[in-house]
C-alpha cells in the first residue's frame, strides 16, 4: 500500500514539474503550424485565432521576420514561444507590449535584440541571450517589470540606452567580459537589483547606469576594466537619495586601474579591495 502511495506522489510531482517548466519547453513537444500566425509574405504580422488558444508556440522557419507589434496587446493563451530554425532573423519590435509571454528562446544565430524588441513585455520572467548577439539595442528590454533572470552566452559587445531600464525584479547582474559599451541609464530603475559584475572589457559607460538602483549592494570590479569614456555620474551615485541608505560597496583590485581612478569614477562610493 505504502509503494502505491510512493509511486502516485511521484507520478505527480512528474506532472507538476512538467507543467510548470515553460522555460524549457522541448521543441518537438510543440506543434510548428504556419497556420498559427497572420501573414504578410514571410514576416509574421500577428497570431491567428488558432495561434491564440496555444500556450506554447513555434516560429516556423518560414519566418524572416516580424512586423512592430506583432504579440502586442493580444488576449492568447500564449506563454512561451520557440523558433524552429537557429538562422538569423529580423525581430523588430515583435513583442512590445506582449500579454502573458513568460519565456522567449531565441534562435542562435541572432546577432541583434533591435530597440524596443521587448518593451513593456510584463510578464517576461527570463531571458537568455544567444551566444550570436552582439548588440542590445535602445529600450530592448525596457519596463519588463517581471523579468527576474538574463543570462548571457556569448559575446555581446554593446548595451544600448536603457536596454534594461525599469526591470524592477532583475536582483543580479554578471556582464560578459565581451561588453565594451553600455550606454546611458542601461539599468536605471532596477530596483531590486542588489549585485553588478562589470566586464573587463568595459571602456564606454554612459550617464546614470544604475540610476535609482536603489538595493545595490555590491559592484565588482575586474582588474583589467580601463573606462575610456565616462563621466562624474557614469557609475558614481547621482544623489544620496539613488541608492540604499550606506550605497553599494565597490571591489577594486589593488593598483588596478580602478582603484588608482576611484574617485573620479565612483564617487564617495565605500571602496574594498579583492584578489
């Protein structure tokens, strides 16, 4: 009796685990039917009625691209969508504005999250950045108030102005050393943000990149980092108010270059040093 009790308990945890894993929806568990999606030649202009009663989807590999606002504002079922070629595609502004999409696994080769890809897209939990894209756009990412992970693989060089603006449940950040450009207010806002791994690559910042963060606690600082193009309020706190009450603690190698120019770049920020 007991074994029928253990064997049911797990048959369910099984169910729940498979039901709850939008995340990592397989793709040969998702139909890819052309039929799914409004179009205009092979740049889909937004779901069919079909299209809307799925939760998981599948951009067909007919697809070239998308018009503005594909995903926007349209009342579906739809929660996680995947592509079935790894080719190159044209994003523009497909899923500004979209309702209910949690998860987004985009195909390899993209080499660009063009302005406003996602802006506003509310209900975007994580999103990982293929290994192909080197640049993030303006306002990428922009008021994804729910997006709590972004995980980067490859090589991206280039973050856009407020690429992650507002994403108020983004609580930590590790840039790949590929970064050698992040422009200005590219995490302003991000309010539960509490640590920031800079790239040692990094030479550009803009004003105010993590303007009103107001949980950052820890920013650390790789030895090699050499700013080049920076200012007064690049990564220094702009008011006592913008950060949490003692401001976030700053880890700097010994005589690196970030240690012999600290008071230029952070400010009145609390210094320690790191191996």
């Amino acid at each position: 009796m007991k074994q029928k009790v253990l064997i049911t308990i797990l048959i369910l945890i099984g169910c729940i685990t498979m039901l709850s894993a939008c995340g990592k929806v397989k793709k040969q568990d998702v139909s890819c039917s052309e039929t799914d999606y409004i179009w205009d030649e092979n740049i889909i202009v937004s779901l069919s009625e079909e299209g809307m009663k799925k939760k998981n989807l599948e951009i067909p590999e007919r697809c070239e691209g998308f018009s503005n606002l594909a995903f926007a504002n349209i009342d579906s079922n739809v929660e996680c969508i995947t592509f079935e070629s790894d080719k190159d595609i044209k994003l523009c502004g497909a899923f500004m504005m979209a309702q209910n999409i949690t998860n987004v696994e985009l195909p390899d080769q993209l080499t660009e999250i063009p302005a406003f890809a996602f802006w506003g897209c509310g209900t975007l939990e994580t999103i990982t950045i293929p290994s192909g894209v080197v640049t993030i756009d303006e306002s990428a990412f922009e008021g994804d108030t729910s997006l709590e992970e972004v995980t980067f693989t490859g090589n991206v060089q280039e973050i856009g102005k407020a690429a992650f603006k507002d994403c108020t449940t983004l609580k930590k950040l590790k840039l790949p050393d590929s970064v050698y450009f992040c422009g200005e207010y590219a995490f302003s806002g991000c309010s539960a943000l509490k640590k920031v791994e800079l790239s040692s690559k990094l030479t550009e910042v803009g004003e105010g990149v993590f303007y009103e963060c107001t949980a950052l606690k820890k920013i650390i600082v790789p030895k090699e980092m050499q700013l080049k193009t920076y200012t007064s309020t690049s990564l220094a706190q702009i008011e006592l108010i913008t950060f949490s009450k003692d401001g976030p603690t700053v880890k700097v190698v010994k005589n690196s270059w970030a240690d012999k120019n600290y008071d230029l770049v952070f400010g009145n920020l609390i210094k320690k040093y790191h191996i």
